[in-house]
C-alpha cells in the first residue's frame, strides 16, 4: 500500500515549502536563522495543516541533524527520556539533535518539565508545534529558551498550487490525466488545512468516472458518500467544536451535548473545550448571567485538574448551563466598537479633572480640579463628564433586551437622564 498523497507530495526543502512566505521567503527571518546554520529551540503556532511538521523535517536535513518525533497524545515521560538516552549514547554522531513535539499544548507540566535539562544543556534542540496559545499551554521556563514562530493560514492560491502539483507530480495521479474545472468545493472543504485538503483530492480522484473531471457537485457527492473514511482521522475537529460553540449560542441544550459528545469521543484535549466555553461565556452570553464567566472558569480549573473521563461531566454542566442561559453580546460590541473608535479618532485628550495630579505643577495646570467623588453624593453618584469632550454622549454599551439588562438600561436611565439615550 502507497503512503498518503500529503506524505509522497511532501517538500523536501525551502523552495519547494508552501505558503509562511513571512517566515521562509527569501531575507524572512526564521529563513535567515537556517541559513546561518545554528537554530534555538522554537515553537510553531499556527493552525493544522499549515506545514509545521513539513518545516520541522526540512529544518533538520538542511542542517544535517538527527531528527526524533513524538506525539504529545500519546507519549509521555518515558518516552521523552528514551530519546534523550538515544541521544547522549549516540554522542557526538548525534551532537544538535532536532527533537519535534506534536501538539506540545497536551503535554502535561510533569511531561514539559522533562524536556528542561536536556534542552538547557544543548542535548536537543527542541522545535514544538501547537495549534494553542502557548503563553498559556507551554510553561514559562520552556517557552523562554525557545523562539515562538507564528505560522498563518493557507492563502487560496497556495490551495490551488498544491492540487495542481499533486495532479502532475505525484507519480500515482499524473498517471491518470485528471481535470480540476471547479476548485470552489475542494478549498471549502480543506478549511486552509493542507493535509485535508490533500486527503479529499485523493479521495475524490479515486472515486472520480472515467472522464476523470472534478467539479464542485462531484467532489460533495463523493465526500458525502465517504465520510466515514475521509474523517476518520478527527480531521472535522474544528467544525464539531464550531457545531457545538454554535448550538451553546443558539440556545439548544440537544445539539451542544450532542456536539460535546462527538468530541469527547474524538479524545479531544478537554482544556480545549473548555476555554471555548470561557470565551463563549463572556461574548454571547456575557451580561444576561453574568454567572455564566464564572461557572465557564470554574469548569476549566475543574478540567485542568480533573481531565477524562470524568471531566465529561462537568462540561456537559457547563455547556447545558450556557445553552439554557439568556444571552447577549453587548460586552462584545461594547468593546470592539470603543475599539474602533479609538483607531478612528485617536487618542483623545483626557479631561482636566480626571487626570492624575501627583505634582505641584500638575496642580497649576487644573490637573483632577472639579473630579466630584462619587462617594460623596446621595447613591454614590453625580452626574460628570468622563468622556473626552469631542466624545460625549457616545454610546458604547448599550445593554441587549433581556431581563438582566432591562434592568441595567433602567438603572442607568435613572442617573443619566438623556445624556446617554438608551
């Protein structure tokens, strides 16, 4: 049996690498890194199929290093330690070996912590990939000796470009003398992940009629009639995990656990989940329950500690507790259209008497002169301006029609009056 078409098709060197042209084009700056021979231990963030594992292997045969790989789901200590043995009992054979992690964001702290010494000691140069943050994923003391390379997403013609040398490169397909009249449903089900959309050519070639043509109706109609084999690798990750953050949002307690069951029969990492639904927390359902932030940080701290298959349970909670949750996005829009204010008018000028007033000149110029204390005042309130002044009056937050902010949109009616017509 051949090996998939993303491993035959795979690019040997720079030139032939795909996309990431702000790291590996000519003069970028992890090409210049390469070319001058000596690496630091890095990390590749960006999402899947982007090429991480493809620059990994072309970083170490253009230094002519001895390359390891392990898989953070399914290795552990040992197997850090057993590679780190293989490589001090090859010595200098095996001097600047290239040690690659896979979805180093699933290794625990413990298993992280393993890689320490060898990597301060120059034993093994380590190059992680992860699709997670990891300023919140990897620990402090690994992420400090290692440089962090963001890798974007796959610009369509970087898509294209990889069908078309599949179809004449590839010694299996050029053989078969197929056409690409539409690319639209192929792009569209690759989600920018090259791997997939690699998958789903092969696929689709091999189910293809005689006339050997793909079109947008044909490449759905096969998809759809294997979809069994074409995800069988969790390839459809982030669209359950979309499937599900949607469901939350729309109110449907079926689909969200539906959803999280898919997942959790995935083995998907359930920290990831679970900061899903922190974020959900705050931007769609946000001041409706404002109980619903916490409930969301106390399941991810509940996770981190707990992890499967109990953690099942205590995401179910939160999930069927965010679904049945009112909601709205008024913290969302508040923030982002301040945001845009700000891009829009620049940095406008503090009033006088919100300023802070530390010295004696600061004093003489009216710095924090006419600042009413709040606490001062019947109900802890006055009514003052604290916008700047080419702002006043603008509107932000307005508070979304639920029963929580009806009652915030009264509050702050009965203090501002008309000046913030809500």
């Amino acid at each position: 049996m051949s090996a998939p078409l993303a491993e035959r098709i795979r690019p040997k060197n720079l030139d032939e690498y795909v996309g990431q042209k702000h790291l590996v084009g000519q003069g970028a700056v992890l090409r210049k890194v390469i070319d001058s021979g000596t690496i630091p231990s890095m990390i590749f963030w960006g999402p899947p199929g982007v090429g991480k594992t493809t620059l990994a292997l072309i970083i170490s045969q253009a230094l002519k290093r001895p390359f390891y790989q392990l898989s953070a789901i399914n290795a552990g200590v040992k197997d850090v330690r057993e590679v780190i043995d293989s490589v001090k009992n090859a010595g200098m054979f095996s001097q600047g070996a290239i040690l690659f992690i896979d979805e180093i964001h699933r290794f625990s702290k413990s298993q992280q912590d393993s890689l320490l010494g060898a990597v301060e000691r120059g034993t093994i140069t380590l190059i992680g990939a992860t699709t997670e943050n990891p300023s919140f994923e990897v620990i402090s003391a690994l992420l400090s000796r290692s440089q962090v390379y963001v890798l974007k997403h796959l610009e369509k013609e970087d898509l294209i470009g990889l069908v078309d040398t599949a179809l004449t490169k590839d010694e299996e397909l050029k053989k078969i003398n197929v056409t690409v009249q539409e690319y639209e449903a192929l792009l569209r089900l690759s989600g920018g992940d090259a791997r997939r959309l690699l998958n789903v050519l092969e696929l689709v070639v091999s189910s293809l009629p005689e006339d050997k043509i793909i079109t947008n109706d044909r490449v759905g109609e096969i998809v759809q009639a294997n979809m069994a084999s074409y995800d069988k690798n969790g390839e459809m990750h982030y669209d359950v995990i979309s499937a599900f953050i949607k469901s939350i949002r729309g109110s449907d307690p079926q689909a969200a656990v539906y959803y999280l069951a898919r997942m959790v029969e995935g083995g998907e990492d359930p920290k990831f989940i679970a900061r899903r639904m922190l974020i959900l927390a705050s931007e769609d359902v946000g001041m409706a329950n404002p109980n619903a932030l916490l409930m969301a940080d106390a399941t991810f701290r509940a996770v981190e500690n707990i992890g499967w298959p109990e953690s099942r349970i205590i995401l179910s909670q939160c999930a069927i507790f965010l679904a049945t949750s009112p909601k709205s996005n008024s913290a969302y829009t508040a923030i982002d259209d301040a945001i845009a204010e700000v891009k829009n008018s620049g940095d406008q000028p503090i009033p006088l008497h919100l300023r802070n007033a530390p010295t004696k000149l600061m004093k003489e110029l009216n710095y924090g002169k006419d600042y009413l204390y709040s606490h001062m005042y019947e109900g802890n309130f006055v009514a003052q301006d604290f916008l700047p002044e080419n702002l006043k009056g603008k509107l932000f937050y307005n508070p979304a029609k639920n029963q929580r902010e009806e009652q915030i949109r009264e509050w702050l009616k009965a203090r501002w009056g008309t000046r913030y017509p809500l």
